[in-house]
C-alpha cells in the first residue's frame, strides 16, 4: 500500500518539474510577438507536470540542461521497449519503490508535511466546489433573452456560467444593447470548452498549494486565456471591427471569479492594446508557431537523459 508521505514526496518533486517549465512559459509568453493562442496552449504543460510523475529522457531535455548545473537523480521507472523516468529533485531517498528516506528526520518531515498537505488540498477543492455551486445556484433564475443568452441583475459583466451545458449571461442593463461582440467573444469561450479548462486549473493550482508558482501560473493562464478568445474573435473580424470590439470592452467590469469566463476578464488595457495592435496570421506563421509549440513541448515535457 502507498503512503501518503509518498505520494506527496512524488507530488513534490513533481512541483519543482512544473515549476521549472512554467517560468520557461512565463518568459515566453513576454515575446509580444507570440501569438497569445500558443502561448495559451504551452501553459498546458506545466499543468501536464502537475499531473504526470513520469517522462521520457532525452539529451535535448530542458532537465537535462538544468542537469548541468546540479545533479537530480533520475530514477527509472519503467524500462521496457520505452524507457520512463522520474526526475528526483530532493534526492532524499535511498529506494523508491517502496520509498526509504536516507534519514529518519526526513522520513517524519515528509510524514507531516504530506498530513498537512492532504488537509488543505481537500478543503481548496470542497471550498472551490462550494464556491462554483453557490454560483450556479444564484444564476437559476436568469431569464432567456434569446437562443443561449440569458439575463441577470445578479452579475455586473457579461459571462460564460457552467462547465458542461455553459449559458452566456448578460448583465440586466445589457438587454438593449448590442451584444454582437459580447456573443461572439463567449461563444468562442463555449467552442474552447474554456470554463472546464479553468476548472481543471484551478483543482491543479489547489493540489499544489504549497507551490507559489502554481497559483502565479493559474493567473497568467486565466490572463491569457481572455487575451487567446480575443484572437480567435479578431480572425474572423475586418480591420474596421478592432476598435468597435475594443469599445465594447470599455463598459466591462473585470470579473473576479476564477469559474466563469467573462467578456471583462483579465486586465481591460492590456486587452485592448493587443486588439487594436492585432494582425491576423499568415499560413506561414501558424505552421510555424505549431512547429514551435510541438518543439518546445518535447523540450519541456521529457526528463533529462
């Protein structure tokens, strides 16, 4: 049977893999020439190493990079026709399977701590599921403007509510208004299946409390997430349509629910800049940023050799 001070052993190295590989994403994500689609999918793989204890070694490893610099045992896993390998950053055990701890101080660090761990895990997530539930509860009697557009005097922005069958709701005040661009902007949302992505981060950030990186990268993700909706928005726009998106971004609230994927989301500015300064892709430039992005996934997400 695995023990939890194990598992939150593995859990902890795993930490410091997604860290590592977060800052990469971090500093890309300040190349303003990126696209925000791809950087939106590269923090897919932090949130991967939050998950995955395993990797496949490689010599063009970022780990193996960092290798260089101070030694991490990498232990085998699996060594089968592919080889599978966990990159032990702590190095605080002798044997893995089951794990014995080169000291007993350590064993009993790792024993609270992962007591600990567990219990404010557990009660992120039953706060967050609260949270999400009283949510939903006070949007039920939203009344249908049209199709899946609803409205609410309860919310001050329009949003995306819900994670399998997501509602588009307008504040009451919207009812008047021109809601091509706030429909446009959710219902990208909807296709992206953004809400459940949000989701998912969030319950990876909860399980890696103890990591700051975790809850600075569940930001950033949230960030560009809102600023990726707005490209894929803008490639079906004509020039003159920018700045009549943009406006329809001034009157929003920012919304500061981590469940719902609102038209104001993320820094209003920041957002509006990246519009009006918005070009769409050429051919070239998308299969040059999937290449780019497949690339720096296998650099990112294999263990050092």
């Amino acid at each position: 049977m695995i023990l939890l001070s194990e598992v939150f052993y593995y859990l902890f190295n795993m930490s410091i893999s997604a860290s590592l590989v977060g800052i990469v994403v971090l500093l890309l994500g300040k190349i303003k020439k990126l696209p925000r689609r791809l950087v939106h999918i590269l923090w897919v793989i932090p949130f991967l190493r939050m998950w995955i204890p395993v990797g496949i070694p490689s010599k063009y490893s970022l780990m193996t990079l960092i290798s260089k610099f101070f030694t991490p045992r990498s232990v085998v896993l699996y060594d089968g026709g592919l080889e599978f390998t966990f990159a032990n950053y702590t190095m605080a055990a002798d044997n893995y399977f089951p794990i014995t701890y080169k000291v007993s101080l350590i064993e009993k660090l790792f024993g609270i701590a992962s007591i600990v761990w567990i219990i404010v895990a557990v009660s992120l997530v039953i706060v967050s599921s609260i949270i999400y539930g009283v949510t939903k509860s006070e949007l039920k009697d939203a009344g249908i403007l049209r199709d899946n557009i609803y409205v609410s005097d309860k919310i001050t922005s329009p949003a995306i509510y819900g994670v399998f069958r997501p509602k588009i709701i307008v504040p009451k005040d919207y009812e008047l208004r021109d809601l091509h661009y706030v429909v446009a902007h959710e219902s990208a949302h909807i296709r992206r299946k953004d809400n459940l992505w949000r989701v998912i981060a969030v319950i990876s950030a909860s399980i890696h409390w103890f990591n700051p990186f975790a809850w600075l990268f569940l930001k950033r993700f949230l960030e560009d997430t809102e600023l990726a909706c707005d490209e894929k928005v803008l490639a079906d726009c004509g020039e003159d349509e920018k700045k009549a998106y943009a406006l329809a971004l001034v009157d929003c609230a920012e919304s500061t629910n981590v469940f719902v994927s609102p038209f104001g989301g993320a820094k209003i500015r920041v957002r509006i800049d990246r519009i009006l300064s918005y070009k769409k892709l050429s051919v070239i430039s998308v299969v040059s940023s999937i290449v780019f992005a497949v690339a720096i996934g296998y650099v990112l997400l294999t263990n050092a050799s």
